[in-house]
C-alpha cells in the first residue's frame, strides 16, 4: 500500500504514545453512543436498573475484545485495520422481536446464531453479490435507521407508555439541538464529540428538569467505581420463527462491515484500485465471532464502527494501535461501574435525542447508497415496493397483528418485512438479465479490431465499466493469437460473452488442441521437445489475463472459460 498525503500515520505505523492515547479516548467516545441500542433492548425486557447496569458494563468488554479481534489478525480471523467495533441498529429491531416473544434469553440465543451465521457467510459474500446488489444494500440500511429511528419515538409517544410531560419534549428538543449545533457549526475536538458533548448537556438538562430522580441519583452513587460486571450466567434459547429476522440483520451487519473495511483500504492506500476480498473475508469474520461472543457473555449483537473509520480519515491517525488502545480502554471501562450505572439512568428523552441523531446519518447513509447505481424500472420497483411495504408494517400495526404465528416475525418487523420483499423482487427480476452476444472468427484473417469493437460497442449498451471490457478484450486477442498460432487446427473461432452485470464471462470453443493453463512455467526441455511444451508455455503465460480461468473438452473440441469480476 502507498500512503495518502492525507494521511500523517498509516495502519501499520506508530504514533507517539500520547497521540495513540488521545486518539483512542476520541474513539471510545464516539463508540459509547451506541449503546442506547442494548440499553433500549433491556429496558424492553424490564429489567432492573442493577442489571442493566451490569449487562452495560458487559457489553462494554465484548466491544473491547471485538475491536481487538477486528484490528489484529488471529490466523484467519481480523482485518489489520483501525476498525473498532460498536453496537448496532442492524440487530435493534429483531432484538425487540425477540424480547416480545421468549425475553433476554432469546435475545442471547439468537445473538449467537447470527453471529455464527454471519461467520459462515464470510467467504461466500463475493459471490452473493448478484442476490445482494448496492440497492439491496442501501434499501436495508435505510430501514434499520427508520425502524430505529420509529422504536426509539415509541418510547415516547408510544400508546401503551407513560405520557410525555412538557420537561421531557424541552430536554429531548435541547439535547438534540446541541448535537445538530455542534455538528454543523462546530469545528475541530467539539465538531467531532459534538453527540458525546450532546449527550452530557442533556444528563445536565434532565437533573435540572428534575427528569433524573433520588432513586437513580442513588444508583449512581451505590456503584462502586471499581469491580466486577455482577451478572448471572446468561441463559440462552433459540425460535426458528426469529432465524428469518436475525438472518436478514446478519446480512445487514456483514455488508455494513464489508462497506467499513473497504473504507479502510481506500483511506489507506493512495493506489486503491478494487477491495481487497481477503482482508474483507477477514474482517467479516471477525464481525461474526464478535457478534457470537456478544450473544455467548449476554448482550447484543455488535458491528464495525463505521464512524470510527470516518474520524481516522479526517484527523489522518489510522494505525491500528490505535483500535488496541479503544479496545483495551473498553475493557477497562467495563471494571467501571460508574460509567454503566450513568448509562443505565439514562433518561427516556435523552436516549431519543441521541437515537435521532444517530439514526439521521443512517437514512442519508442508506439514501446515498441506493442511489449509488443507476436506478432502472426494476430496480426502481424493488426499492420502491420494499419501501412502501416496511412502512406500512409501523403505520399500520393491524397487519402484522393478523399474520399466522410462522409469519409474524417476518411481517412484525419494517425491516425484516421490506427486506424479504426486495429480496424476493431482485430474484424475481433477475430473469433474462443476463445478456450474450456470439462473434465468430477466421484465425486466418481476423484482427483484434474485430473483437475490440464489439466489445466497446457492447459494453457501451450493457452499462459494463470500461476497465473491465478493456481487460476482457485484451485477454480475447492474447488467448486468441496463442490458439490460432499452437492449437488450432480446422473450423472457426466461436466467442461467446455474456454480462449481468456482476460479471464478465468469456467462453472461446474451437477444433484443434486443447490450451491448458498450467500452474508452473514449463521448464527449458519440455518446451524444447515439442509443441506440447509450447502450448504450455503459452497458457501459462495467460493464466493471470482474467480473475478465473478454465479449459476443458466438451464433445471433443476445446472449451476455454474466462470469468471477470465486474
């Protein structure tokens, strides 16, 4: 990797330690946000406030060892960057779905299964790409924020909660005007603490609003400033009913985690071309193990801190000693017991705020990503009717209050429902996308022009990226020149292109001798004893001139197969 001139420390240097310290408290604090969504999911399931202390500071320690085992590599497991981990919305409103129907038990159970699901998906995530294109990506991303974002205000003005008194709508409105200030006119440290800042002004708003009474004061000051999270060993329990919704949010999670890490790559490689799949295999992995010991020690499912990334950008401090110094100020913070007993007391019209603020950068988030491509009827219809159908699930509470037992999980949720619909639509649409075009050649006469021109030409309709047909184009005349030259004996050259968007493939038949692509380089004796050694030579020449190559014998004439990640 070459290091941008925006960037002072790159992921493999090392910071002062003074600067490695300071950076890590900047990232602890924007991680700390986050968790008003196990907070909610507790107070959900009506525990006490003792416990909710300690299932805090628990959680608090699993986003520890999940930065640490994000940031390292532990044999197959971390992506190498500065990439820390953080609750999430994604698993917010299956978490709710699970405390309706079997309490934090069910939470934790199916905690684990998404985590260990979202393990499985890692190394299969490139080749989901056509089931999970951008728009899906984005449409999922933007419900998380709105169910979020309609959750969260249902703690508030919700029909079966105590009614909102005027001091609550003041100190809501005035924390949430002190992040929006910050954020948008703010500069430097307070620009980027503006929610933690937020936060605070709001805790200082609730004791003056009286919004924060003598039995939470006497919480607060019961916890002891240093021990050990009290918490029962967690019980677990699992619902097939609920393995759609926390299999919908694990998918979510992952491709959150495959954008983070991508961002990661781009912040710190000036030479960045294409996501590097291996460190994204890794990290998506990484997710999941973290994620599973969430669900494992008793809280709920976590993510890559995307924000996190984001302030690594902007202050140009990307070493990954940096996530080791978050991730160990994390564990610390959970010995704490101050810190999660605050959290815990959290007044209902501040945790709002600061879920609305949160949740404003996830909706523009998924926005931008939707329409990231070009947006044609049947993706426009996808999105849309995916939309309307996640939306009418929270305006209209009747309909998943009729849906059958094995439905409701699916229909109870914005998420899950609008989801399942787009997934269903994409695989519906998908028929008859895939485009080929058929060029037959003379090896006697024929030019690369022949080839390249119809491939330009193609391409241009197909809405294929010029790099990639000017690959696949190259690759044809080589492969081209090498068979008319050492295999080919009668007939035509028969090439075959197909594009769906995802992928290039290329498929090259002809009479004559087949053209291996060997793994080693021929050595001097054998491509001097005959034309055998040759063909061997000239394949192995051409093994790299695409991402996947193959040859076979089909019916007796050679089949070479060439395949170009798009």
């Amino acid at each position: 990797m070459k290091k941008p001139a925006s960037l002072v420390y790159g992921v493999a240097d090392t910071p002062p330690l003074h600067l490695v310290v300071m950076s890590g408290v900047q990232h602890v604090a924007l991680i700390s946000i986050d968790l008003v969504f196990p907070l909610l999911i507790f107070r959900a399931a009506h525990e006490p406030l003792q416990a909710v202390t300690s299932l805090l500071a628990v959680g608090m320690i699993v986003l520890g060892v999940g930065s640490l085992l994000q940031s390292a590599r532990a044999g197959p497991v971390g992506s190498g960057y500065m990439c820390p981990s953080s609750f999430t919305a994604s698993y917010f409103a299956p978490s709710l779905l699970a405390v309706k129907f079997g309490g934090l038990p069910l939470v934790f159970g199916m905690t684990v299964f998404a985590g260990l699901l979202e393990a499985a998906l890692a190394p299969l995530l490139h080749r989901l790409r056509a089931i999970l294109p951008s728009e899906i990506c984005g449409l999922v991303i933007f419900m998380i924020g709105l169910s979020a974002g309609i959750a969260g205000l249902r703690t508030l003005v919700g029909a079966q909660d105590t009614p909102v008194i005027a001091r609550e709508w003041w100190v809501a409105g005035f924390t949430l005007a002190t992040m929006v200030a910050l954020n948008v006119w703010g500069r430097g440290m307070a620009r980027m603490l503006c929610a933690l800042a937020g936060l605070v002004a709001g805790y200082v708003a609730a004791v003056a609003a009286g919004l924060i009474g003598s039995k939470e004061m006497a919480a607060m000051a019961a916890a002891p400033w240093i021990g050990v999270p009290d918490v029962r060993a967690p019980a677990w329990s699992f619902d097939l009913m609920l393995a759609v919704p926390f299999a919908i949010a694990c998918i979510a999670a992952a491709m959150k985690a495959m954008g983070t890490i991508t961002l990661c790559q781009r912040t710190n490689d000036a030479e960045w071309v294409r996501p590097d799949m291996r460190s994204i295999t890794r990290g998506v992995l990484a997710d999941g193990a973290s994620t599973a010991i969430a669900g494992i020690a008793g809280t709920v499912g976590t993510n890559t801190c995307t924000s996190s990334v984001g302030l690594a950008a902007a202050t140009g401090v990307a070493a990954r000693r940096v996530a080791w110094a978050a991730g160990a100020m994390l564990i610390v913070l959970g010995f704490l017991p101050k810190l999660p007993a605050a959290l815990a007391v959290m007044p209902r019209s501040v945790v709002v705020a600061a879920l609305m603020f949160a949740v404003s950068f996830i909706l523009i988030n998924g926005l931008q990503v939707m329409s990231s491509r070009m947006l044609d009827a049947r993706r426009t219809l996808v999105i849309g009717l995916s939309i309307v159908g996640g939306t009418a699930v929270e305006v209209f509470p009747i309909i998943s209050g009729a849906a059958s037992g094995a439905m409701a999980p699916i229909v109870g949720s914005a998420l899950v429902f609008s989801t399942s619909i787009a997934l269903a639509l994409n695989l519906l649409f998908r028929l008859g996308v895939r485009r080929t075009i058929t060029i037959d050649l003379d090896p006697a006469g024929w030019k690369p022009s022949d080839v390249e021109d119809v491939l330009i030409r193609q391409g241009g309709a197909w809405g294929a990226r010029a790099e990639v047909i000017n690959r696949a184009s190259w690759a044809i005349c080589q492969v081209l020149e090498a068979v008319a030259e050492n295999c080919w004996r009668t007939g035509t050259l028969v090439v075959e292109v197909s594009f769906d968007e995802f992928s290039l493939d290329v498929m090259i038949s002809y009479y004559g001798k087949l053209l291996e692509f060997p793994t080693q380089r021929p050595d001097e004796d054998e491509i001097l004893s005959g034309d055998d050694g040759v063909r061997r030579l000239a394949g192995y020449m051409l093994r790299h001139a695409a991402d996947r190559m193959r040859s076979e014998l089909r019916y007796g004439r050679p089949v070479l197969m060439f395949h170009f990640d798009h």
